[in-house]
C-alpha cells in the first residue's frame, strides 16, 4: 500500500510548540504563523483510527485552499501560502471556542437525534414529520463547544452569549459570515452536480479582527450528495449517494463502533483504506473540476520540512 503520514515530530526555525489533533498536526512557529500539516490520519466519533489512508491528507488541504481562495471575498482567513501539498502556512489566531455547524438537511447526527425524538437542536425547533436527508426551509445554524479532549457538545446561541464563551457582536458577526460561506459553498458545489449538505466553519480572532481558520468543504467537515437522483432516492426513502466520511461512519456503526467505552474498532484491511482514499480523491475532483495529482509519497517526511523549511525562510 502507498505510503501515509499518521505522526509528524518536525523541529522547524522558530518552532515554539505543536499539537497533534485528530487530523492536522499545528506548529506554532514565533507565535507569529501556523504550520499546518493534514496528516492521512481519519478519525469518526472523535476518536483516530489505526491506519491512514494513502493521500487523504493532500486531498484535504488542497480541498480547504481552494475554498479558502474561493471565500476570501466574504471573510479574511488565515491562509498564507501552501509550500507542500500536505501544507498550508497561515497566521497564528486566537481560536473562538466554538464550531458553527450550518446544516442545509436532516442528516447524520441530526437525523438520528430526530429519530429519537429531538425536535430541538441548539435552540433551533424542528417541526414534527420529517424525513431523512429532507432539506430545511432555510439553512440552519447549530453550534458545538470546541473540545480541547473528548466530545464537543451542542450549544445554542443564548448558552453562548449567556455564558461568555463568545461575545454577542463578535458571534452576530460568526453567524453572518457561516451563512455566507454555506450559500457560496452550495453554489459551487451545485455547479459541480453536488449538494453541500452541511458542513462546520472554526474562527478566530487577529488584531481583534474575526478571521476564518482551518479548513472549509472537505469531506472531514462536510457532508456532500450527488444531485443527480438527489429527489428520487428521497421521495423512495432509499439512502443518498454521498461524497463525505459518513460512510465510514456507517461502515463502523454496521460493524459494532460507535466510539463507545468497550468497543473495538474492526480491522481495517488495505483494500478498505485504498476504497476510502478512492472516495477522497473522487470528492476532489468532483468538487474542484480539477484532476487530482498524487504528489510523490516516497520520503514524505523529508519532503514536508524541506518544503516547509524554504516557505519559512521567506515569511
């Protein structure tokens, strides 16, 4: 199997720290810019899986630059330059601890709170008789806190304001800028016969200014339908065809793991994770109308910190 990166321990010029997430590893470098390396690690239900699947990490930061470009008339980010295709530098924020999840349908947790009777999702009332994967009136926002270990957990507007985690002005303007990025994010996705179904944005705060971090519309933070057939399949209540990580979910949960104590994660064979890097590639170039090209994967590593290495010099 092609070669992955699922564990970074770079000691770049400058370096003052690192985190290992779920999925990127950040450096932190002068306390001034963010080296932000996607690893081929996945994770589902908040916890990593063992094995990482070949190019995914290429595939979500070349997704999340050219969204980043692709939004940047609607809010300032934090995006420098992408020295490496596995790489984005960009300015060093303070995160709001907060994720906006804008969810134009009833799909994936959502749904399956729904089904369990919740007509509440973070202060947002649904009404009784909806289906799986309907699409809403009007998008909507639904918040989580943003977990430094375990879950993040749902929270409404009022719990936010109310709570300090966020002040009213500066959340007014989150909620804004989520909406706006979510209409333009459908209206590309559309022009590539795909509906952005919903999706989650993290900000921060520069020079007291609200700026949009991380990544945007990859399929680790998205969910994504092909159009075509979209109405059909749901009028018939038959499962939507889908660009996004929920069919790992789906192939864990038919498989016994929802990230629950006890329960063990099935083996994930190097056919599975070749049939999943498949589905991130396909995503990419469905929603990009580019054709994806593998970068060499033959010394990643070293390829990484020359690249990064040279970028930083620069800066």
């Amino acid at each position: 199997m092609t070669e992955t990166l699922t564990r970074t321990d770079f000691d770049f010029k400058g370096q003052e720290s690192v985190y290992h997430g779920k999925v990127r590893d950040v450096y932190d470098i002068n306390n001034r810019y963010m080296v932000m390396v996607a690893t081929d690690r996945i994770s589902a239900f908040d916890v990593v899986l063992p094995k990482g699947i070949p190019f995914k990490g290429q595939v979500l930061n070349q997704i999340a630059a050219y969204f980043l470009d692709a939004t940047a008339d609607i809010v300032p980010n934090w995006k420098i330059c992408v020295p490496d295709p596995m790489v984005t530098i960009g300015h060093k924020c303070e995160p709001l601890k907060i994720e906006m999840i804008v969810r134009g349908y009833l799909a994936g947790s959502a749904w399956r709170d729904y089904k369990s009777g919740c007509r509440e999702i973070c202060g947002v009332k649904l009404p009784d008789g909806m289906k799986e994967n309907q699409k809403f009136d009007s998008p909507i926002l639904t918040p989580t806190t943003k977990a430094d270990a375990g879950h993040d957990e749902n929270i409404s507007r009022e719990e936010i304001i109310a709570r300090g985690i966020v002040p009213e002005d500066i959340y007014s303007q989150v909620e804004k800028y989520a909406l706006a990025l979510f209409k333009r994010g459908s209206e590309m996705a559309a022009e590539r016969g795909l509906i952005l179904v919903d999706t989650k944005y993290e900000f921060g705060l520069k020079d007291g200014k609200v700026i949009l971090i991380d990544e945007i519309h990859t399929p680790d933070s998205s969910r994504y339908f092909y159009a075509d057939g979209y109405q059909e399949r749901f009028e018939k209540g038959e499962e939507q065809r889908q660009l996004s990580k929920e069919f790992v979910r789906q192939w864990l949960i038919s498989n016994g793991f929802m990230g629950k104590a006890g329960q063990k994660v099935p083996e994930m064979t190097d056919e599975y994770c070749e049939e999943v890097s498949k589905r991130y590639i396909e995503l990419y170039e469905h929603i990009t109308g580019k054709t994806f090209v593998r970068a060499d994967e033959s010394n990643l590593t070293h390829r990484i910190e020359e690249n990064v290495s040279n970028a930083l010099e620069k800066l």
